[in-house]
C-alpha cells in the first residue's frame, strides 16, 4: 500500500494538470437606457424644440434667461445650451462656436463634423461628435445667420473615461441630433 500512495498521488497531480488559465476579453458594458420619449420644450425665449422627458430644464447660472441646462441625472450628465441675438457679429459667434470643439483635440481621439441643414425650420448650422477622453463628447451650434444662434455642448459629471461613458454618449447624441431636427424660431 505504500508503494501504491506515491503513485496514486503522481496521478492526481497529472490529472490536475489541465488547460491554462485564460484572461477574459475585453468588452463594453451592455447598458440600456429608456426609449426616448421627446416633449415640446418652450420658454420666453425665441424658439422651441422638442426634449427628452428624461432630461429636466433647468435655468444656467447666466443674466441670460434662454441659457438652459438639461440635466440628464440617470446618466449622470448635462447638455448647456445658450442663445444669442445675431447683432452683425455672425461671423464672432461661428468663429467662436467652431473654435470650441478644437480646445478638445488634447485628448480626443477623433473629432468629426456634421453640416447640419433643415431649410423647413431656417437652420443652419454644425454637429461634432468627440471620440476619447475628452471633456465634452458632443458639440452643435444652429442659426438662421441673420437674427438667431444657438449653441449646445455635452459634459458629463465626472472625469471622462471614453470606454466608461461611450453608451450615455450615444443616447445623449441622438437626443442632442432630435434637439437641431426640432429646433424653430419664434420671431
């Protein structure tokens, strides 16, 4: 029985002997968020779109009344929209607007802008969408290129983490694209 134990345990640690330890792959969080479900969104201000009821309007901290906030708490981010009169200074206010995508390019993997025309509405305007760990992931403007501008930006509130936040990014950019489509002047 002794000469039979040393063999019996060689056995045991040859049939433990099996495949190697293999890390799992790499993958994206499967998250889902609800359907969107979009509002009228209207103030005292010279246009209206259309919002998801996800998100609440809140006033920015601004002497401007149409600067609004909507705060998507669920996905822990905001999308800062702000309006400006065109006085003759257009080309200061798309300069501006189209210079602000370009203050990401430290830490953006890839920047891409959309033109954005709806003739139906009268606007007129740019869509970027920002790819990596930049602060902002979305930036649009709108005009009319003679009375309105409108501008809208995406943060999140938190230290951007591209892999992290990369579904929110993609609900809030469809929300932001239904925001331009819905978007009218009121003159």
């Amino acid at each position: 029985m002794k000469n039979v134990l040393p063999y019996i345990l060689c056995l045991f640690l040859l049939a433990s002997c099996g495949d190697e330890a293999v890390p799992k792959p790499k993958a994206f969080l499967a998250l889902e968020y609800p359907e969107a479900n979009y509002l009228p969104f209207r103030l005292n201000c010279p246009f209206s779109f259309e919002k998801n009821d996800l998100s609440i309007a809140r006033p920015a901290r601004s002497s401007n009344p149409c600067w609004i906030n909507l705060d998507y708490q669920l996905l822990n981010a905001t999308v800062f929209i702000t309006y400006q009169s065109v006085n003759g200074n257009i080309d200061s206010l798309l300069m501006d607007a189209q210079r602000l995508p370009l203050q990401h390019t430290i830490k953006a993997d890839f920047i891409e802008g959309d033109i954005y025309t709806n003739p139906g509405h009268n606007t007129y305007g740019m869509f970027y969408e920002v790819d990596g760990d930049a602060a902002s992931q979305a930036q649009f403007y709108v005009t009319d290129s003679v009375s309105h501008f409108l501008t809208g930006s995406l943060y999140f509130n938190k230290k951007p983490n591209f892999d992290s936040i990369m579904p929110a990014a993609a609900y809030l950019k469809k929300d932001m694209k239904h925001l331009m489509e819905t978007l009218k002047w009121q003159d």
